[in-house]
C-alpha cells in the first residue's frame, strides 16, 4: 500500500488524511484542535505533527505528504516541490493571506522536521485560478502600484474547482476540453468559477477569499467606497473594518447568525431578516451565473459542490428557479435525492446538465503531491 500524507495546518489546528493511492480512500483521518492554547490537543505544532504521526500507526507507507496551502501569490500555478527556497516564498505571501499562510508554513515546517526523507508538496488554493486571462485578474487602479504590492484576483477554493469539474466530465463521459462549466462551491465560504475546458477563465474571490458571493461571515462583493464611508462616518479604523467585513457580515450581519440552516428555519417561520438574507444570498448567484455565460458563451454544465451545494436540495431549486430559458431546469425528484456521489439534477435531455459533484479536496492533493512521489 502507498500512501500520501495530506496536511491541513490551520493557526491552532492540524487537519490530516492518510490517501491510499490505490483506493484513492482515506485510511486515517482526523484532527488536533486548540494547538498552542491552554488545555489544548498539544503545545505547538511539532508536538501536534508528533501525534498525528502517531495517530497514523507503525504501518504507514507514506511516499509523499502533500500541504494544503490557501495562497500561491502569481508565482506558483501548480504543485510545487518544497524546498526552503519554496518554504521562504510561501511565508513571505503572508502578507496577502495572513490568516492562512502563516498557519500553512507551520504546518510544512512540523511536517518537513518529522518526515524529512519524503517528498513534501505544496498545493495551492490560488493554482488552478492562475489561467485566468488578464482581462479577468486585472483590478483597473494605478498598474504601479498594483504591480509593487501584487494587487490582482487570484481566486480561491481552487483544488476544489479543479476536482470537480474534472469529476462532472468523467460523470457525463465527456472530454474536459469540450465542456462550458460553471463550479458553484456553496459552503460557509463560497465561491463560483467559470471553467472552459478545464481551464479556470473566471472566479468570483479576488485579491483575499472576501470577494465574491454572500458567505456565512464574509460580505462577498462590496463597493469599496463604503469602507472609506465608515472610516469618515464611524470612525472605523483598518482592524474593525477587516473584522466588519470577514467576521461580522454574510449571513451573520444580515441574521445575526453565519448557519444556513438556522437562516433557513427562521425564513420557514417567516421571519423578514432572514428571508431577505436568503434573497440576497441567491441573487449574488445568479448574477455570476448569468456573467459567466456570457463569458463563456454558453453553457454546457452547472454545478453545485460543498456543503450547501451538495446538500440543501431548496436552495439548489431556488438559486436556479427562473432560469428555464438559459437551459437551467432542475427535475424536482432527482433534486430531493439525497446520495454521496455524483449525480443528474436535471430533467432528461435537458440542454445544460445540472449536477451535484462531491468535492474532495484531500484526494485532490494527494493526487498532484504523489506525481513527486
């Protein structure tokens, strides 16, 4: 049996898989929370990676530990070898995720100390998104100032995009390279990215995951021009802003909680806070789809992933309700199934294939990490 050691390392936590590539099955999974923190799962995370690998028992056949890591900046646009040159890079990219890539790089240092005769590869979130035309990257401010401090969108959940758009074509026995698809990856983060034939053309998060769709916390799109407002008006400083907009908006801002499902109950019973999130919530994506099909020019697959995505058979109704005349239709019986593979949403001969895919990232790292293996 070979296996790949996947690594999530978050700032107090380290999310792990053992990836049986023969399966391409998790043989081990888990997770030590509160890394660093009194009372905690361990002290620091050399001592949280000492446990996992124990965890992971005297049987392990690992040959390569792939690391999830959120931001790759505009110079890596795949999977990359670590080396400390890599390692340094993917620090210095903290300023453009500092709630992530710090994290990251613990992680990879824990797991370089303690595995140090294996391979181990970094997986960017920001990767698969490195396609994108300029004309899709480029923010029109100052092209100086935007060049010095690598202002540009890069777009996110990027291994989850890639996967499952690759998985929708394998479903539809179809070529990658001839299908028109859009990814919507609907979870308490939330992302759509356009994919023509195979390749990310467009994505809704930008600069930082902030951007785009109405997330659990996070405001999606916004005019900047509001945080100057608040700035002036409030007196709001950078600290209370970044907090406004990632921790205090989203559903959470229009609720008062960041959980679908409690939006969804108090919309059932009517109440007007939470049945107006819900319509914010839908028509964000549906003003992507439509903007995606245009710059496609046409469509030939929709698909829904994550969490929301794969689950809540309502909103996948409602985000698409109305949709008839672009070819979007849901056959409202195979919509309710409920299944944990691949499967149609859409009526029979329908023009646009509507699906529901699973994602897996974790397999999807393993699988770019085990080709250096």
């Amino acid at each position: 049996m070979t296996q790949v050691f996947v690594v999530n390392s978050g700032s107090s936590s380290i999310k792990y898989q053992l990836v049986d590539l023969d399966t391409e099955k998790a043989v081990v999974s888990g997770l030590i929370e509160r890394i660093g923190e009194p009372g905690g799962g361990a002290g620091d995370h050399t001592e949280g990676m000492r446990q996992v690998l124990d965890a992971l028992g005297p049987d392990r056949e690992i040959v390569a530990v792939g690391h999830r890591v959120v931001h790759g900046g505009p110079r890596f646009s795949s999977a990359t070898l670590i080396d400390d040159d890599v390692e340094a890079e993917i620090d210095r990219l903290s300023a453009l995720a500092p709630l992530h890539n710090p994290a990251n790089v613990l992680g990879i240092r824990a797991a370089r100390a303690a595995l140090p005769d294996v391979p181990h590869v970094a997986v960017f979130d920001t990767a698969f998104h490195q396609t994108l035309p300029p004309e899709a990257y480029t923010y029109a401010i100052d092209a100086e100032v935007a060049e010095k401090y690598e202002v540009r969108r890069y777009g996110f959940h990027g291994t989850s995009h890639e996967y499952v758009s690759r998985q929708a074509a394998v479903f539809l026995d179809r070529p990658l390279e001839s299908l028109k698809t859009i990814v919507l990856h609907l979870g308490n983060g939330a992302s759509v990215t356009a994919v023509d034939g195979g390749r990310s053309v467009d994505t809704s998060m930008g600069l930082t995951p902030l951007e785009g769709l109405v997330m659990g916390t996070r405001s999606g799109d916004i005019d900047a021009g509001v945080l100057f407002h608040l700035a002036r008006q409030a007196g709001m400083g950078v600290d209370e802003l970044d907090t406004l907009l990632n921790r205090r908006s989203g559903l959470l801002g229009l609720t008062g909680t960041g959980d679908m499902r409690d939006v969804q109950e108090a919309a059932a019973q009517g109440d007007e806070q939470a049945l107006a999130a819900l319509a914010v919530w839908r028509h964000r994506i549906r003003h992507y789809i439509g903007a995606y099909i245009a710059g496609l020019g046409g469509l030939d697959v929709l698909v829904f992933t994550a969490g929301i995505g794969e689950n809540n058979a309502l909103l996948r109704r409602r985000a698409l309700a109305g949709l008839e005349f672009l070819g979007i239709e849901i056959d409202d019986d195979r919509n309710e199934l409920s299944s944990r593979v691949a499967r149609f949403i859409s009526p029979e001969g329908a023009p646009v294939a509507v699906l529901v895919v699973p994602t897996n990232e974790e397999l999807e790292i393993a699988r770019q990490a085990a080709a250096f293996a």
